[in-house]
C-alpha cells in the first residue's frame, strides 16, 4: 500500500499554482496579504504553502524519485507533505527564492540564470496541465540597485560598479526568462497560458488582481490590505553611500546591517525618478526603460504567457 494513499493520485487534477518572485519585486506585500487573508483562502478550500514547507516537500519528493518511486506518486507525495495532507481543490507554493539569488540577479544576459532549470523540476512530478507559474517583471534601473543593496544588507560589500560589471544590459531581456520558464510547456504542448505575469511598477494599483490570479479567490474584493508604497528598496544613490559608509563603519554584531540598512532605505528610497549623481545618467535610463517597455510590447504577445495590467480608468 502506498504511503501516499491519502492524497492518492487525486493530485493530478488538482490546480496548482506557484509564485516564482522573484527578488525585489513586491514578494513581501504578497507574502503578508496572503497570510492576512487566511481564513479568506481556507473558506475557499484554497490551500497556500509558504516557501519553506514548499522547498522542504520538493526536495524530499525529488529524492523520492532518484531513489526509484513512480512519478505519480512522487508527485502525490510532494502534494501531500507540501499540504499536510489537506484534500485541497487550490494549491499555492510560495517561493521567491526559485529564480536564484539577490546576490547576482544577473550572469551576463540572463536574468535569474538558475530559474529554468529550477522550475523544469515540477515537470518531473507533475503533469504539465496541473501547474502554472506566476511572477512580476521590474525595470533594470531599479530592479538593479535594489538587488545591490540587498547584496550590502548580506555583507557583500563591493561597488556597484563591480556588482553590473559584467552585465550585458541592452540584451537582458524579460521575455527571455519567460521563455525558459515555459520551455518545457512549449516543448510538449502544454496549456496556453503556463505562466502569469505583471509590472512590479503596476503592482500598488493591480495588488488584488494579482493576488486573485495566485489564488484564484473568487472576489478580490473580499481581501483585506491596503496598496501601502511597496518598499523598493534603496536608490542608487542610497547604495553607493552606504558603500562608503560600511567601508568605515563594519558592523561588529549580527543584525547590524539590518539597522544600517533600514536607516539608509528611510532616507534614501528608490523611486522611478533619475539622478544626476547616479551610476547611470538621465538617458541612459531613459534608454534602459524604453528597452523595458519595448521588451513588454512582445511579453504581451508571448503564446504561452498571460498579463495583469491596469485597468482602464474611464472617469479620466
């Protein structure tokens, strides 16, 4: 008899659905809706797995598999730990971490470099119509410096001209990590729209909409929370003095950098408006949003992709 018996194969007709992120992009204000809605999800029989309980299952279920357990029970195994055992008709697995680390965002051209090969691991428990993917996309110019001062928060303390040194930007593309999250969806002809996503930049006016899309929560507007300015971190600016700050000042005790950093995000914080003093000048921005926004012309028209986007305010 199957360990997995309680869960079964039912898992196979189950909708599933996991947040890939990735870092910097709004995961923490979805985090925290989700958990304030709670009893929202549970009423819905709508089940959410946070990351650790996600990663923990995979793995085990993964190992289960290399050790010579059928796929399908396998998959059934990694439904059931993910969900302890909770007969569910909504699954959504959290976890931002997927796409590969804050540290280094990007090799080269590729964003997140490990999340392809990350997210074909579902495939190998899973059949490809009972999952989706979701994740936000943000513009180079803020998603970039945002990583970096994560990356000081992490006691990696460099310049930020050695963190994008060697970043190829004109052809870092979205819609590349699009595709290599859908590859093996395409590949064996799996559903249409395998993969779900949104501007991080929309994301204060569109947060119900998406969290309706993760969960699939009948009525967004029976979530409760606000659309409170998402922490986009520190600006370029912000980084560059505490770069200088930390190269005088290191910390001498854990949680340190979390002070540091903390006071620096209050008086420095991100925003969509360029600098004189920054890295980057004012065109070369202006450059790099255009190639954002060209880049979003073509995600719109990605066979295998769907987008949250604004709705059209009529009374202007």
């Amino acid at each position: 008899m199957s360990s997995n018996q309680g869960i079964g194969r039912e898992h196979l007709s189950m909708d599933i659905r996991i947040y890939l992120g990735p870092y910097r992009t709004a995961s923490q204000h979805i985090y925290d809706i989700l958990e304030k809605n709670a009893d929202v999800f549970s009423d819905q029989n709508i089940v959410i797995v946070p990351p650790e309980a996600h990663r923990d299952a995979l793995e085990s279920a993964l190992k289960a598999l290399g050790d010579g357990l059928p796929k399908a029970d396998a998959g059934a195994q990694f439904i059931r730990e993910a969900t302890q055992g909770s007969a569910a008709k909504r699954i959504v697995l959290l976890d931002h971490q997927i796409g590969g680390s804050v540290l280094r965002p990007v090799s080269r051209s590729l964003l997140f470099p490990p999340c392809g090969a990350a997210v074909a691991r579902y495939s190998t428990l899973l059949p490809l119509n009972s999952y989706r993917f979701f994740m936000a996309t943000r513009n180079l110019t803020t998603l970039l410096p945002s990583c970096y001062g994560s990356a000081l928060g992490h006691a990696k303390i460099e310049e930020f001209s050695t963190f994008v040194e060697n970043i190829e930007i004109p052809k870092v593309k979205w819609s590349d990590l699009l595709n290599r999250v859908t590859r093996r969806q395409r590949e064996e002809r799996g559903p249409r729209h395998h993969v779900v996503t949104w501007k991080y930049e929309d994301y204060p006016r569109i947060w119900r909409d998406v969290i309706q899309a993760i969960t699939g929560i009948e009525n967004a507007q029976d979530l409760h929370g606000d659309s409170r300015p998402v922490n986009q971190g520190l600006s370029l600016y912000g980084c560059q003095l505490m770069y200088q700050y930390l190269l005088k000042h290191k910390p001498a005790q854990a949680g340190d950098f979390e002070k540091i950093k903390r006071a620096f995000v209050l008086k420095f914080p991100n925003t969509d408006a360029p600098r004189r003093d920054d890295f980057w000048t004012a065109e070369v921005q202006d450059q790099m949003t255009f190639a954002y926004e060209d880049d979003w012309y073509y995600i719109e028209r990605m066979d295998n992709v769907a987008t949250i986007q604004p709705r059209p305010n009529f009374l202007d």
